[in-house]
C-alpha cells in the first residue's frame, strides 16, 4: 500500500490566519466545487488566448479507469496543445487512446519494475525537436515516470515523483529521484530554460494543504521532502519559479490538486496542492496564466492543471491575458511564509479519528 495522508481533523483545528491579497476576497468554503462526477457540460472551458500554447498535467491514477469516468471527453473539451499524464499504470502504449491526427507526436514511458504500476506519456501537437525517457540511470528509471522533451524555446519535463510511502518507507529513494531531477533541470537549463510539470507528490507550504498540522510526518509533507522542493526551485543557474504560487499567493482551498477518495475528503474541501509547472526564471514572463481546473472532478482523485505560455514572438502582455476560471474564487485565503522562514516544524503525531486517506504510489 502506498503512503498515507491524513484524510481530515475537527472543525477545531487551528488554520493559519486569513489575510486578504489584491486579488482575491474570502468566501464560503462551498465556492469551491465538491463534485464528485465528471462535468457533462464543459462551457466554462475557454479556449487558449491568441498567441498562446495551453499545456495540461493531469496524474489520472489509472489511464484505462479515468476513460470510463469521462477522462476523454474532458480533453476533447479542454484541446490542449500539449497534454502531460501521470499514473498511466499502462503496462504498453494505448495505440488508440488519441487520435495521433490531434495528436501526431505521443510519448509513452511505461513501469518495467511492475505491471499496473505508475507511467507517464505525453500528448503533443506541436513536433518535439527531441524526446527522452528517464534519467539514463538505474533503478529510478524503472518505473516510468519521467519524459523531456525539447521544443524550439523550452525544455519539457513531465513527470511523476515518487510517493515517500506508508510510514515513509520510500522516503530515502525519494531523496535520491530529487537530487537526480535537480541535477537533471540544472543540465537542461544549460541550453535553455525550462517548464517542469506533473505529480510533484509534495505539499510545499502549509497553505497548500488543508491539515498542515496533522501532517508533518505524511508522505509529501515532510520537513525533508519540503526542503528538498526548495532546494529545486532554488535553481544552479538561476531560481525556478512555482507558477501556480507566484500568480496566486494566497489561494488556499481553489488550489488544491488531489482529493483522496477516502473519508468523504472531495465533500469536505480536504486536498492537497500536490500538481506543478515550475519554470525556470527566465520563462516566466510568457506564463499567462495557470489555471486549477477543480471542477474537473471525478476521472481521478486528482484535477487538472494547465498553463497558458505566450509565443516567444508574442511579447505584448495585452496579446495573452487570461482569466484564471477555476481559481478565481478565492477560498479560505491565506498567506503563509515559506517553509525557509519558519524556525520550527511540528513533528505532531496524527491525531485525527478519521480514517487516513491513501494517496497511490
């Protein structure tokens, strides 16, 4: 059993202190959607702003179950130019999953360590100059969980980080799968810069998660995995830059990425800010938007996330402007400091008398 996250704590429990930013007013937690089906009408879907490329993560925890839970039909809807799955649990390519007249240029890299487990592929209309699987380096390419591709101005890097595990059991290996990235990213960024997306299994901030304080020792939510994100978007060459984060700093509850299925947690608002685009510096000033699309509920405990990212040729900030539909309501705002500025973590013992939630792989 992969690791576990706990599901929920009283009304109780203290939250960090709400403060308003710019952008963003408080509202009930009902403002963000509790569905827990797909949609079956996809209207609030805007298409991507003139001059831009919309690029879409989505972890479906099981390619062959999200497609009977509507997963297709949210991507006709949504037609991304270029779409980034995790948790495939693919055992070979799904030759026919997309059209490859859509979507010419299809990159699957599946588990070799067990059948069912993990994947990653990635859906492109746009042609890669080249692609690559994996870090060229054993054990931790073995369960499929990383594809770069290059394209004319960026790097790509999608990918699904390994899960610390129950009672963190995998933890040191997700230690070594960071240290890895970071040296790959650090490569990469020689040439040009670069978009890291996908499952990045951790919760940075206690504002990126809804019981910061009964999980200090969850996978995704300890000291160390924390730091070591830190570490990531500290950068070699220059600083990387949380998309998301940097565009809404004070969103708290619209955030949040994954909902585990247990303990009524999607009811609840309990989630988890678990999905990224991390970009290096120098990229950001074509990111246009980045949009949580939590109304996308329903084919996987996780929602979509997608990033607008203007032409190189489109540097009229005026060409590109996006409402951010999905984050705009603004619930249980916060504003926490980073994990750099706090003197201490609590290492609190679980407390909570609901049942943990299981968050796969």
């Amino acid at each position: 059993m992969a690791g576990k996250r706990t599901a929920d704590a009283d009304a109780s429990d203290p939250v960090p202190k709400k403060v308003l930013t710019a952008s963003s007013t408080l509202a009930p937690a009902r403002s963000v959607p509790n569905n827990k089906t797909m949609p079956t009408n996809y209207s609030f879907i805007e298409k991507a702003p003139t001059g831009c490329c919309k690029i879409v993560t989505f972890n479906v925890n099981s390619l062959a179950a999200s497609c009977k839970k509507g997963f297709k039909e949210y991507v006709v809807a949504e037609d991304p130019d270029i779409l980034c799955l995790q948790e495939t649990k693919a055992n070979q390519p799904m030759a026919f999953l997309l059209s490859k007249t859509q979507y010419p240029h299809q990159t699957w890299h599946c588990s070799r360590a067990k059948k069912g487990y993990s994947g990653t592929a990635v859906f492109s209309k746009i042609k890669p100059l080249r692609v690559t699987t994996g870090f060229g380096a054993e054990p931790i390419d073995d369960e499929g969980r990383l594809i770069t591709l290059e394209f004319d101005t960026f790097h790509l890097v999608a990918c699904y980080v390994p899960n610390a595990g129950d009672k963190l059991v995998r933890l040191d290996r997700r230690m070594v799968w960071d240290d890895a990235m970071r040296a790959h990213l650090a490569a990469l960024e020689q040439t040009k810069p670069v978009i890291y997306t996908g499952d990045l299994n951790v919760a940075h901030n206690e504002i990126d998660l809804a019981r910061p304080d009964t999980n200090h020792r969850s996978p995704g939510f300890t000291k160390e995995e924390r730091t070591s994100f830190s570490d990531t978007l500290r950068g070699a060459t220059y600083p990387r830059i949380d998309a998301f984060r940097h565009l809404h700093p004070g969103t708290r509850a619209a955030a949040y990425t994954y909902f585990g299925y247990r303990a009524n947690c999607r009811e609840k608002t309990l989630g988890w800010r678990l999905d990224y685009f991390v970009v290096s510096e120098p990229l950001m000033a074509r990111v246009a938007g980045v949009v949580t699309r939590n109304q996308c509920y329903g084919a996987s405990d996780h929602v979509p996330l997608l990033l607008y990212l203007r032409n190189a040729e489109a540097s009229d900030d005026s060409k590109c402007s996006v409402e951010t539909n999905g984050t705009k309501s603004e619930s249980e705002e916060t504003k926490d400091e980073p994990l750099e500025a706090k003197d201490k973590l609590e290492e609190t013992k679980d407390k909570s008398t609901d049942e943990n939630v299981a968050k796969s792989e």
